[in-house]
C-alpha cells in the first residue's frame, strides 16, 4: 500500500488531492461551503446530527445483539454547541457525502488538533471500497472536562445532508 502527498499523487496518477472531485473514482459532496483540501487529505467537516448512548446495569455482549445499548438523538444547545460530558461516547456524522469506487480505500482519523484537546474521533478507519454515504465518527471525551462541539458555521441549520440518519451505510 502506498500512500501519497499532492504532489507524489499527481505525478504518480495525473491527479491532485485538490483535484480529486474530478476523479471518476472518489466523489466527496457537501452542500455548503467549499471542501477543504490538505496536502495529502481531504478535511471532513462535523454534521448536525448526534446520537447518545444509554447507560445500562447489564454488561454488553459483542456477539448479543440483544445486549446492545440504546442510542437516542440528541440535540445542540440554542448557541449551536453539542456538549460531550466526561468520559461520555457519542456518535456523530460528517457532512460530506462520501463516494469510493472498487478501486480505491479511505481512511478516517481525527485531527490532532482535536486530540490535544481530549477529544477523540475513534472508528475503524478504514472506509471501503465502493463505500457510499455519510461517515460515521465515534467520538469519545476521556477527560474530566466538558468539551463542546459544533457543526461547521458556514452550513445552514436546513442543509439537508447534514441531518441524515446516522448510519454506517446511508446509500
């Protein structure tokens, strides 16, 4: 597996990072605001939506789906802010709509500049090939602090990719 920078990639394949949403083989859509392109990325922006996990008495068993906790939406506060609570696990989405062909992998991490905060994005990192839809981020606030969460000010409350269902497979 190989791993490019803008350049190397351009070189290598006759196509930029920057360039990539003329690519026959990844499509990343969002309704607001203009993508934001790193030298070797693509910066996904926090969605509107979140879900809650319920605290429960009885253990959860990986291979029960009967012990699974429930999970219930929840909303941001009146100035926009999602608050994570400590040592609190929530589900979140992006905004951006996510395409791959056969082809072509992805992978996922939370920012570093996030993660100096306590914060966590945790998920499996790897998005499929021939993955289409929403991504699904599974934040987790290990810290002893409140930390508060806000989808990206330049996508309006009604944009409606923003408030999909969450899911790991929307399309």
């Amino acid at each position: 597996m190989s791993v490019y920078s803008d350049k190397a990639f351009g070189r290598e394949h006759g196509l930029a990072v920057s360039e990539i949403q003329d690519s026959p083989h990844v499509s990343i859509e969002r309704d607001c605001g203009d993508l934001s392109f790193q030298p070797s990325s693509v910066d996904l922006h926090l969605g509107g939506q979140f879900l809650e996990m319920h605290d429960q008495d009885e253990p959860i068993y990986v291979d029960q789906r009967s012990s699974y906790p429930r999970y219930d939406f929840a909303t941001p506060n009146d100035d926009g802010y999602y608050e994570i609570d400590p040592n609190q696990f929530v589900l979140a989405t992006t905004q951006e709509v996510v395409s791959l062909d056969e082809t072509v992998v992805g992978f996922l991490w939370g920012r570093s500049s996030v993660g100096r905060l306590g914060l966590f994005v945790h998920n499996a990192g790897l998005v499929d090939s021939g993955y289409d839809g929403n991504l699904t981020l599974e934040i987790v606030n290990p810290t002893s602090n409140t930390i508060a969460v806000r989808r990206n000010e330049d996508c309006p409350d009604d944009s409606p990719r923003a408030y999909r269902t969450i899911s790991s497979r929307l399309r």
